[in-house]
C-alpha cells in the first residue's frame, strides 16, 4: 500500500510538472529523450535518490505494460548523511522516554524494529518475552491507515525482547498507542525538547545494525533473523555504520604508536 501511494503520488507529480514527456508514446521515446527527462529531474533540484525513485516507478510500469524501457544514465548515489548515535546518547534517550508514552516504542525501536511494525504490534503479538512480528501499520494510497503483512516474508519473524520490557508491556496493556506519523513527528519533539542530536526514529534502527555488528560481533545472519532484512547486502550497504569512531582512531593511532 505504501510503494503504491509512492507510485500515486510520483504519477501525479509528473503529469502536473512534465506535460510534454507525458505525452510521447512508448514507442518513441528514445534513449536521448528519456536521459533528458532524467536530466531535467536533476536540473528541477530533485534530490538523488527522488530520481532514482522516479525511475524504479518508469521501471515498474514499463515491465508491467510489456514495454522496453531505454537505458539512461543516473546519477551517482550519494551517500545518506546519517546521524547514527552514540551508545550514550541512546542511553540518555531512554532514560527520558522512562514512564512516557514514548517509553515501550522506543525500547523497541533500538532493537531493530520499523516504525510500521512498532504501531502494528497487539498484545496477542507477546507470548512470554517473545515477540512475533508480522505485521506492519501503513498509509495506502487514500491516505488511510491500515495493518497490512510485514514488509517481505523475512521481516516475519519471532524476536526474544528483554524480560523487562516484556513485563512492562503486560503492566501497560499495550504496546504503542501511535500512528505511524504521530510515532515520528512525537519522537522528533521529544529529541528537540530535551536537546538531543536530532535523528530519526529510524536511525535507530540503524543504530541497532551497527551495535550488533561493531560492539556484539554478531554474524549477518544472526542479525538478519532479527531485523527482518532480506538480504544481508542491504542491510551492510545502508544500515551498517562505523561506531565511536574517534575512540577506534585513538586505539589506532596508540595501537600503531606502539608498533612505530
């Protein structure tokens, strides 16, 4: 539901913005002209990755009309400028969520769980201090909220949580009272508030990734079964992010001090 709202919404945007494009037939739109309506993204200030959305949703809708699609060159990806926090900050965070609303999403949230998955959880979801995730609350394309399945067939899965967390749920009686969208826009007053480093909910998603791998040493599978990732090739190229990097230089710098 939400990849067709995408699609909705980039459909309706290039109709109102690029008229002339819209009106070529598949069959003559050329290499030449297809790079040029690429080009004029970039040149309109869309961001990279709007760009490289735009043409996954060309690329959709060709393959589903039958349609050759011709090659045209993209930009170089970028890089995300991501504001992973440190273990102290989450720490910080945490202790502030203590007794909020705030308090159970966010306890999951940094143990590797999406937004849509946190505000799709019931209480039926919790037996013992495991959680069953499978399934995820999301926008469809009216804008309504709906509980749909999980993201792919591996985000359904069964995840151990801390046994005081699972006893704090039980105590609540729930687990998120959040929208998707009230989850987020709540989570970014409340960094603002108390003057943390302003990141997503998101990130710390990421943050969960790169925990386990740099601080826990586990194995891409192992966090795979936790996160739901498909592949462990999305997970390292997005997710994955060096930690405490100043502390690792300075063990470096002594490391090869000594060496020297």
């Amino acid at each position: 539901p939400s990849t067709i709202r995408g699609y909705e919404s980039m459909k309706n945007a290039i109709v109102t913005n690029y008229p002339d494009f819209c009106k070529m037939t598949t069959d003559s739109l050329t290499q030449s002209k297809f790079q040029t309506f690429i080009n004029q993204l970039i040149l309109d200030g869309r961001s990279t990755k709007t760009v490289y959305n735009y043409h996954g949703f060309m690329s959709a809708s060709f393959k589903f009309a039958g349609e050759p699609l011709p090659h045209v060159s993209l930009p170089q990806k970028e890089k995300p400028d991501l504001q992973i926090p440190e273990v102290r900050t989450v720490k910080e965070i945490l202790k502030k969520a203590k007794g909020t609303r705030l308090e159970i999403p966010l306890e999951l949230a940094i143990m590797g769980l999406r937004r849509s998955e946190i505000c799709g959880l019931t209480m039926d979801d919790l037996d013992g201090d495991v959680l069953h995730i499978h399934k995820a609350a999301v926008y469809n394309a009216d804008g309504d909220l709906i509980t749909k399945t999980t993201k792919t067939y591996s985000s359904d899965r069964y995840i151990r949580i801390p046994a005081v967390l699972a006893d704090r749920i039980r105590e609540l009686g729930s687990i998120c009272t959040y929208t998707p969208a009230t989850l987020s826009t709540t989570f970014f007053k409340f960094i603002r508030k108390h003057g943390f480093p302003e990141i997503r909910l998101h990130d710390l998603r990421h943050f969960f990734v790169s925990y386990c791998h740099n601080i826990l040493h586990l194995s891409d599978a192992q966090i795979q079964a936790i996160t739901g990732h498909k592949t462990s090739a999305v997970m390292r190229s997005n997710y994955l992010h060096p930690m405490d990097v100043q502390k690792s230089n300075k063990l470096v710098s002594k490391k090869i001090g000594d060496l020297i």
